[in-house]
C-alpha cells in the first residue's frame, strides 16, 4: 500500500472512517452534556500573542512506498490483556520495520508515567485529567482498549504530570474521526506558575508548543510556537500532503535532549530543533488545546507515555552485564514487534557490530495481567522474535543470540498502576 505521508500535522493523526466511529458518535449524542464527574473551569481561551519570527527545520517530503508487515503468530484467546505496544494491534497494514529505517528514536529508560484510561469506564471524564471543556473515555471498533476523545472546544491536562525532566521521551497515539475546515490541536510542554489556572498556559514564561491545523481536504500546515522568559516567537510550515492510510492512529513522539526537542510522526522525524527550550526552564504541565469549528470532530488519543533516562546501551551491556528496554513493543498478546521498535533495536544490533565477540540473552518479560502460563508463553515467544528481527533486518548472527521469557515473575515495578505495569514490560539483552 502505497503511503504518502502529509507531515503538516504535527501531533500526527489518521482518520478512523465513519463507518468505525458511527456507534461511538451515536453513544456520545446520547450522553448528557456535562458529566457530574467532570473537573471544569470556566475561564475563556486566550489568544496566542507571539511574534513569528525565524523558520527552524521542519518536515521534509517523504513519498514512498510502504510495504505491508507479514503478521507472526498471535497468542490465543486466553492471553493476557498485556499492551506492550502503543497503537493499534494484529494490523495487516502496519508498515515493515524497514519502512523505519531512517527512525533514530529511542524511548527513556524508565516509565514515570502512563496513561491507556483502563482505570476509567467508558463514558466518564478521565479521573486524572482536568478540563474546562469536555471529553469522555471511548472504545473503537478494531482498535484495543481505552481511548480519549475530547468531544468539544477547550483546554485538557494529565493532572499526574508534575514535571518534566531534562532528558525525556513522550509518545501517544492520535486520531481523529473528521476533518473539516480550520481546527486544530496544540500539544504544549509548559512552565505553570499556578497549576490550578491551566487557562494561562499560553502566557506562561516557558513554553514550548507544537500545533497542527489541518484542513478539510487534507491539507494544512504545521507550527511550532514557543516562548523562553516571556519572549515568544514562531515558525510554521506549509504542506500540501494527502493521508493515503486512514485507518489507524498515528504514533507520534517527543525527544527531549536539554535544550534540544526532536518530534516525529510514525517513521518520520517532523522537527528537530536544537535551541527547543531553555536549560533552566522548569516545565511542569502537559497541555491539550483543542480548536474546533463544529460538533462532529473529535480528537482520539490514547497511551500515553513519559519515560526518562537517555538509554546507554553500550555501556551497560559491556559493564554492567546486561541492558533493559521499554523500547521493543508488540501489538497486544502478541509476538509481533511494531515497526516503531526500529530505533531500539538497532542501538542493540550496533553494539553487536562494533563487538563480534559479545553473545547475548534476550529474555522477555510480562505485567501480571492474565494467566501465569500464557505470560510465559507470551515472553519467551517476543524474546524469540526479536531474536528473529536481529538476525533477519541487521544481519546478526542467530549463534550470538539465545532467548527465554519470565513472564511476570521477575517484576521490577509493581503491578498495580498502569505505569508500574508499563516498567514491567520489558525485553532484557544479558551478556553471556
């Protein structure tokens, strides 16, 4: 399938066709207004008052040819409900891992936080979000778990956000099910003086905030809004770029490296900018404004994760014996690596290069959800394929590399959060 990948939206997305959403949309018409569970403010969106000033380096074009991912052997129906993956699961349509070839994005080494709304019902408001707008917890047809779906105009934050460190990685999956005119949708990383007036976010003294307007033929442009001790300043990118792939999430991604902020769209890397954010800014709010012209659009998101630690893989596996990563994901109760683990398993595969004589053990391991066996089975089956993605995309010796799972016996974190759950699922490379 033949993928051409507008990179004006800068939070990425793809449009679940109506047909997918129509039963979600006739719920939500149904639902009151104003849920009682609902955290609301009642102040009025400011208006973004910064100079536009230098262009930094954006998105370049990409037009290419993304070829289908053969699907590897699926776990049974009584597997775990383990979701070592970020989007969407069991797809024939997700991209090879060679389509992210290019991809040079690493997750963090720990999980702070995580976020797949499974501690939510289905209809309510997130019980650790804030909002002076409205949204509520959906389920979409073909996609697993949770999702987010802020219903109308307004201003949204993950309340269990406290602070961002200086080297950190953010992802999610994003979606939408209309595009239409001119909306649009801000992910900002901020500086609060006061987290109970999230509405000042945009006048806060550091900030750095990536918007994406699309249109409603499908094309649009980008824009990177920042501000550094009050002095604001913006750069945007006009594309004309068309979705060819609509039905599923994209996967979208933050890097940050002290002053410097990476973001990238599925395989793309959409920005690099080296003077990003100030050192001393103390960023400590994650912010969701969300613009909109009418009623019938909606943005979708789902997994979000924040890790921090930037992985030294070299290092440890020589030194200290033994690597472990959040980095290699699969689709759920699956074996099947998702293509966006490319970053990650090519950091293991260069250590392996630049030293012929290390042999290592990949061992897999689970979150304690679902049956003990079928944990088992489920680790050592991913350890196996990631053995297989090695050798297959980067030409390791099979010889150098033996595999075994543990399941959820060896946690490292505990099991009852979904973050803790996250840390626990996990692929260890152990010197031998």
């Amino acid at each position: 399938m033949k993928k051409i990948f507008f990179l004006f939206c800068l939070l990425g997305f793809a449009i679940i066709t109506n047909a997918q959403l129509k039963g979600v949309i006739d719920r939500i018409k149904n639902r009151a207004k104003d849920k009682s569970n609902q955290k609301v403010n009642t102040t009025a969106d400011n208006t973004v008052d910064t100079a536009f000033s230098k262009t930094e380096k954006t998105v370049k074009d990409a037009a290419k040819d993304i070829t289908k991912k053969d699907t590897t052997k699926n776990s049974s129906a009584n597997q775990p409900a383990d979701n070592n993956g970020l989007s969407n699961s069991n797809s024939n349509n997700t991209p090879s891992i060679k389509a992210y070839s290019k991809y040079d994005f690493v997750p963090g080494e720990k999980i702070l936080w995580y976020e797949d709304f499974s501690q939510d019902a289905v209809g309510d408001f997130p019980d650790k979000w804030n909002t002076n707008s409205s949204g509520e917890v959906v389920t979409l047809d073909k996609l697993p778990g949770h999702w987010f779906m802020l219903t109308k105009k307004g201003i949204f934050m993950p309340e269990f956000i406290d602070s961002f460190p200086e080297n950190f990685t953010m992802e999610f999956d994003l979606t939408c099910d209309n595009l239409v005119g001119s909306w649009g949708l801000h992910t900002s990383f901020v500086e609060l003086v006061n987290k109970d007036k999230m509405e000042e976010w945009q006048s806060a003294n550091n900030r750095l905030s990536f918007h994406f307007l699309p249109g409603g033929d499908g094309n649009g442009f980008t824009e990177m809004d920042r501000r550094k001790n009050g002095e604001g300043e913006a750069a945007n990118r006009n594309d004309t770029k068309q979705f060819a792939d609509i039905s599923k999430p994209v996967h979208v991604a933050f890097w940050r490296q002290k002053e410097r902020m990476r973001v990238y769209l599925n395989e793309e890397k959409a920005w690099d900018v080296p003077k990003a954010i100030l050192p001393e800014a103390k960023l400590n709010s994650l912010i969701f404004w969300v613009q909109l012209t009418d009623d019938k659009s909606h943005f979708i998101m789902s997994n979000l994760r924040v890790a921090t630690g930037a992985p030294d893989t070299r290092n440890k596996i020589l030194t200290q014996n033994k690597w472990v990563t959040h980095g290699i994901l699969f689709d759920v109760n699956s074996d099947n690596i998702k293509p966006e683990s490319y970053g990650t398993l090519k950091e293991m595969a260069n250590v392996l290069k630049e030293n012929p004589d290390l042999k290592v053990k990949i061992v897999g391991h689970t979150d304690a959800d679902g049956k003990d066996d079928a944990n088992l089975d489920l680790s050592k089956r991913r350890a196996a394929s990631v053995k297989v993605a090695l050798a297959k995309e980067f030409g390791i010796d099979e010889s150098r590399m033996e595999t075994d799972g543990k399941g959820e016996s060896e946690p490292i974190d505990k099991n009852d959060t979904p973050a803790g759950k996250a840390n626990n699922r996990r692929v260890e490379f152990i010197k031998i």
